[in-house]
C-alpha cells in the first residue's frame, strides 16, 4: 500500500518532482495515445461495472498532459472531499495574515457535529467546552474528516461561499462550498431549516422522513463539484497556485495522513505516495449517497497524476466499492510507470 508522510506542526516538505516536458516526436505521441484509449476503455469499464450508480471517475497525468474521465454529465456531492478546499480556503488567509495557525477557537457541546473518521474533536467538545487552535481544527478536518472541525474553520472563513469565490478566484470552477456538515446533515434527516422531529413520529414517518431527505440530498446542487472542477482544485494544488510554498506542503502532508485506507491508495503499490480525501454520504436502506476520493498520486519515478473518482447513489457492498476504488488505483499506478 502506498504511503503517505505527516509531520507535527508545520510539516516537512512533500516531495516536488520536476516534470519532465512533453516531446513532440510522433513515437512518444502515439505511446501517449495509446496509453490514454486503454486507460479510458478502464475506466469506462470501471463505470460500467457500478451501474446502475453513476461513477464519476477523472484522471490527469500531469507527465504527458493526457486526460481520461467517464461520467462527466454531471455534478457530484462532495461529502467530506470538501474538507480539502476548506482548508485550502483557511490557509489562504492564513497566508494573506487574516487568521493564524496558533489562533484559538472555542468550541461547546452545542458545537458538536456527529461524524469522524475517528475519535476527534468533536468527541473531545462533546465532554465539554474546550479551545482549539486553527492547526488543531485542520488536522482535525483533513486527516481525521471530524465534522465539528470542519463547521468551526467555516465559521471562522465566514460561511461557504467565502470559500467558493476563493476557489473561483483561483480559477478552480465546477466545485461550489455552500454549508457545512450540519447543514448537510440536516438535508438527509428531511430536517432542513432547524426543524425538529415531530412529537410522536411514528416509525413509518420517521421512514418517510428519511427517504424524502435522501431523495433532495443526493439532487441538491449545493456542495457539489464537476470532474474538471475537482482536478482543476487538485492540479494547482500540487502546483502551488493555490497557496504559498509553506501552506502548499501543510495541506498536502495533512490529505497524505488521512485516515480512510480503502479508497484510491490501497491500490497503489509500494513506493508511491498519495495525498488525498475521502468522502462518504448518508445511507437510506442499502442505498449510499456517495462513496468519493480524489488525489495527487505521485510513483518512484516521479511522475504525478491527480484523480477523483465520486460514485453516486449506490447499492453495491462495502466490498464492492473497496475492489472499485482498489482497482483505479492500480491504474493509476500503471499509468505512472
């Protein structure tokens, strides 16, 4: 399995590899070629094998400049991927000396939103008021998915359209940040608004409730991106448009130790190292909303590739999704070599 190497405080460097420049003569062209229409026929292959899920899948190879995706009709839910460009958003400003890494944010229990990928902030709120730093919040966020810390950076940037006009200001479009987790949540439980549970909800309700949430969950056009939007965010990203030199290598060690080992880097090979973040929507029955991944992978050898993969609305098994997402790895490896 690939690694991925984080560090405390600021991080170390992540690696930068000098690309080596596209040539033009006709044998590297039709190699290029030739590799682009099996890569696509794979991935097609991929998208075939998830329907009747639609399986967004782009990949770039930032050596030669090739693209391959399938599934490009669409805009996709981002579910916690979009924890990366809020905290591309936060270190913006702290790049710009509007906030700071060692700045406090207080949280309470009343701040606490359900979800981690593993015991985190929220649970340290959940037991009372505590104070925060910004860097604490965007390992937290990043590494961990924690929702609490996520709402709170959002909080601190202002809301999530402060983050789309970073992002559109930046050129990255397609991907749009409108609220936080709460919010979401609140979407898929059929409570938009704030409201409550009605009083005596009998358990046929309750199911109601819930399928009619699902349903506008996985069709609302809020906190959604487009396959180009999401390599646009991860090209530059590794490119250091999107941040200074500093913050760039921050952002990317935090997405290299995330926690979720079974999408896109447990298809890599040893040697090659991934930053990435995952994403995962609410259920309804054995139906999921969204099972998403998008990374910077780069091989031995140097050669990079950004790719994102959002798989929407699906039955398959946990199995299923793992042995999709296993096997575009290993095509992106493949390509890379």
């Amino acid at each position: 399995m690939a690694t991925g190497g984080a560090a405390a405080g600021f991080p170390a460097a992540a690696t930068s590899a000098t690309l080596p420049a596209v040539g033009t003569d006709a044998p590297k062209a039709v190699v290029a070629a030739d590799r682009s229409a099996a890569l696509q026929a794979s991935l097609q292959s991929l998208a075939d094998k998830a329907r009747p899920a639609h399986f967004g899948i782009i990949v770039t190879d930032l050596d030669d400049g090739t693209t391959a995706r399938v599934g490009d009709d669409r805009a996709y839910m981002l579910m916690s991927v979009f924890k990366a460009p809020v905290a591309a958003a936060v270190l913006h400003a702290v790049d710009a000396g509007m906030l700071h890494l060692d700045q406090k944010v207080h949280l309470t229990p009343a701040d606490v939103v359900a979800g981690s990928a593993v015991p985190s902030i929220g649970a340290r709120a959940a037991k009372g008021a505590i104070d925060v730093t910004v860097a604490e919040l965007l390992s937290a966020s990043v590494s961990q998915s924690d929702n609490t810390a996520v709402d709170a950076l959002l909080k601190l940037l202002g809301g999530g359209p402060r983050v789309t006009a970073y992002l559109d200001g930046k050129g990255v479009h397609g991907m749009r940040i409108d609220v936080g987790e709460r919010e979401v949540g609140r979407v898929f439980d059929g409570l938009a608004g704030g409201a409550l549970p009605p009083a005596h909800e009998t358990a046929q309700a309750e199911d109601a409730r819930r399928r009619r949430g699902y349903e506008a969950a996985i069709a609302m056009p809020q906190n959604t991106t487009t396959l180009d939007g999401a390599a646009t965010f991860l090209r530059k990203l590794q490119a250091g448009e999107l941040l200074s030199p500093e913050s760039t290598r921050y952002l990317v060690s935090l997405m290299q130790a995330q926690v979720v080992p079974t999408r896109i880097r447990a298809g890599l090979p040893a040697g090659f190292s991934i930053a990435d973040k995952t994403g995962t929507g609410s259920s309804y029955g054995k139906r999921i909303a969204a099972w998403n991944d998008m990374a910077i992978v780069t091989a031995p050898n140097g050669k990079r590739a950004v790719v994102a993969a959002f798989l929407r609305d699906t039955t398959s098994t946990d199995e299923q999704r793992a042995a999709w997402f296993r096997e575009l790895g290993a095509l992106v490896a493949a390509q890379l070599r």
